[in-house]
C-alpha cells in the first residue's frame, strides 16, 4: 500500500469530514477555555466536556447532513483552513524577511507588525467570508479591478508617498502619535507588539 492509498483510506474513514474538524474544534475551544478560565480554576474536567461537546455539536450535523444549505460548519472550515494556512505561511516568510532586515521598521507612527496584524484580519475575514458564501470567490469582491486601475492605483500611491514624504514634519503631529499608539495597540492584541 503506497501513501496515496493510504491516505484515501483515511479519506473513507472520514478523515477531512470528521476527525480533523473534530481535533480542530476540540482543541481550539479547550485550550480558551483553559486560558480565560471561564468556568473557574482548575476545572479541567468541565473544560474538556464543554470543548467535546462543542466539537461534537459542529461535527454530528455535519456527518448526517442536518445543517440547511450553505450553513454547514464544516464545509466553511474545509473551504478556508488551506487559504488561511497559505496566508499564514506568507506572514511567516514576511515576518522572516522583516526580522532579517530589522523588526524595529515603523511605518506612519506604528510598527510593522501593528500593520500586518490589520492586513492578517482583513484577509482572514474575506477567506472565510468566501468560504461561507458571503461572496462567490475572492475575484468577485473585485470584479471592477482592471489593468487601468492597477495603473491608477500606483499612481496614487505614488503620488501620496511623495507628498507625504515632501510635507512631512521632522517630529510627529500629534495625529501621527495618535495613529501610532492605536495602530501599536492593535498590534499589540494580536501579538505582534513589543513585550
């Protein structure tokens, strides 16, 4: 049995459809629960029935096709999970890159990471946003976005650099602290700020 046979026998056993949304969920919801402590200290007893039932209740529906049209869990799951998991490989090689040419960069009064967190959020919205059917694909969002817009959208952006980079004062406004110190909060909530 070579690994393509085996992996198809895990596929009939129910290993994208069952198991692994059901590992996911479980181990998601256990671990917050862990963390916040909700249901009080030491109660990992209760952490585990709450996370089981949890994943078990977005997992049985799903197994015996009792979710409505377009409104199954695990469908939007195995839709998004390889789209967010290509993204976050992505961030990772930035961040690589950022790290190797210095992770202190700061860009319009935040850091770095204050930015990529935002960009992450948006990005992870419209992932699973198109995998709930909200939009058909990515490419409908933009169905208006042609080669004339790239050049106008360069130019643009081109232009506000230079302007800003001419006009700019040699110490920061006070709008640019306060942009700063809320994009560095953001970040900061995502992880990505200083500890």
């Amino acid at each position: 049995m070579d690994y393509i046979e085996f992996f198809e026998l895990l596929e009939g056993y129910g290993l994208t459809d069952a198991l692994l949304p059901f590992l996911l969920i479980f181990t998601v919801v256990f671990a917050v629960l862990q963390k916040t402590n909700i249901l009080g200290m030491g109660r990992k007893n209760f952490n585990v029935i709450v996370a089981l039932v949890m994943a078990l209740s977005a997992v049985i529906p799903h197994v015996t096709n009792s979710y409505p049209h377009g409104y199954d869990v695990i469908e939007i799951i195995n839709t998004a999970l390889p789209n967010v998991s290509l993204i976050a490989i992505a961030f990772i090689m930035l961040l690589l890159l950022v790290g190797l040419f210095g992770a202190e960069h700061r860009w319009l009064g935040a850091s770095l990471s204050g930015w990529m967190a935002i960009l992450a959020f948006i990005i992870i919205v419209v992932i699973f946003g198109g995998a709930a059917g909200w939009w058909y694909s990515v490419q409908d969002l933009f169905y208006w976005w042609d080669d004339d817009t790239t050049a106008l959208f360069i130019i643009i952006v081109v232009f506000a650099v230079m302007i800003w980079f001419v006009t700019r004062d040699e110490t920061k406004g006070e709008g640019a602290i306060r942009l700063g110190k809320t994009l560095g909060s953001i970040g900061d909530f995502f992880g990505g700020g200083k500890k």
